[in-house]
C-alpha cells in the first residue's frame, strides 16, 4: 500500500486497519517481548567501542618483547577533526590506542590477522585534541597484508596515540 498525503491522521488510520492486534494477553505478551529484544538486539549491535574517539584511547605498556592481544574496530566510526593518514585506503572505522615512550626512544608497532585481514595504522604526537601525524602503514608487517611501523629518535615520556582501522572501511572487527 502506497500513501502520499500530509494527513498524518490518515496514515495512522490506514496503519491501524493494516495492523492487527493481538486477540488475548499471551499473543499481546509475545508481540511485546519480540518488539523490546528486537529493539535492545539493534542497540548492542551497533554499539560503539570505547576506543572509538582519539581523546578515549585504550592505553598500552611498553615491554621489552611483543604480546599480541586482541581488539576490535566493529561498528567504529571515522574521528573528525583528527589529519586524515595518507595511506590504507582510510575511510573510517578507527579505534585509538595511547602509549607513552619508553627511555630509549623507541617502539614497535605490530598488528596480527584476525576478522580483519587488511589494515591500517598510524601514530601521532601531541595531545588527542591537536595530533601530528607521525607516520602512517599499510602493509608492512610479517602477518599479511597487515601495518607495522618500528620508530625510533621519539622522545621518552612523551605520548604516542596509535591510530588503526581496516582498509577501505568494509570489512571491520577483530585484529
């Protein structure tokens, strides 16, 4: 059925004679409960994660030898405001990591395959607020077409935010 008016009343009046009401308490009970976990089921999945904005970044501790651990960029968005990296076919779909520079100067920066097999990364300095692209990987690591960025001459105590994301936005999760 196809209604074009202005008249919201009579669109109302043609949804309540398309729309049939259950008969008794139990069938009202069950079309209740369906629209509520239908309505709870779409708000947990499109929940963002807590790393998706630069200023809430997971923080990370450096260590002298690399542990991979799991993290997700399902249902990210893009960071506005943030300079765009120059590499990965950046869309959006980012997620945010901090770590503050150890006393030699130096990181390394490896990501592992998971849902998503094709990434991006980037590290800034300077504050969540006015960050400064440092560099920016597409496929350099070891574990598919996956970024890695090794850097040195940082200056120690400093933060470094670590800026990841899947290539082209179309195809997001765990990394």
């Amino acid at each position: 059925m196809k209604i074009i008016s202005k008249n919201h009343s009579l669109i109302l009046e043609e949804i309540a004679k398309v729309y049939q009401p259950p008969n008794n308490w139990t069938d009202f009970l069950k079309h209740l409960l369906f629209i509520i976990l239908a309505t709870l089921t779409g708000y947990c999945s499109y929940a963002q994660p807590v790393n998706d904005d630069a200023c809430a970044p997971i923080t990370l501790t450096a260590t002298a030898s690399c542990t991979y651990q799991t993290y997700t960029n399902a249902a990210a968005t893009a960071s506005p405001g943030v300079p765009v990296p120059g590499c990965a076919s950046y869309s959006g779909g980012d997620v945010w990591f901090q770590v503050v520079v150890p006393a030699g100067g130096a990181l390394v920066f490896d990501t592992q395959t998971g849902v998503v097999t094709d990434g991006g990364m980037a590290i800034y300095s300077g504050d969540c607020n006015n960050l400064v692209l440092i560099e920016c990987d597409d496929d350099d690591s070891p574990n598919g077409l996956m970024p890695y960025i090794s850097r040195s001459g940082l200056t120690p105590g400093s933060t470094i935010w670590i800026r990841f994301w899947e290539y082209g936005n179309n195809n997001n999760g765990t990394f």
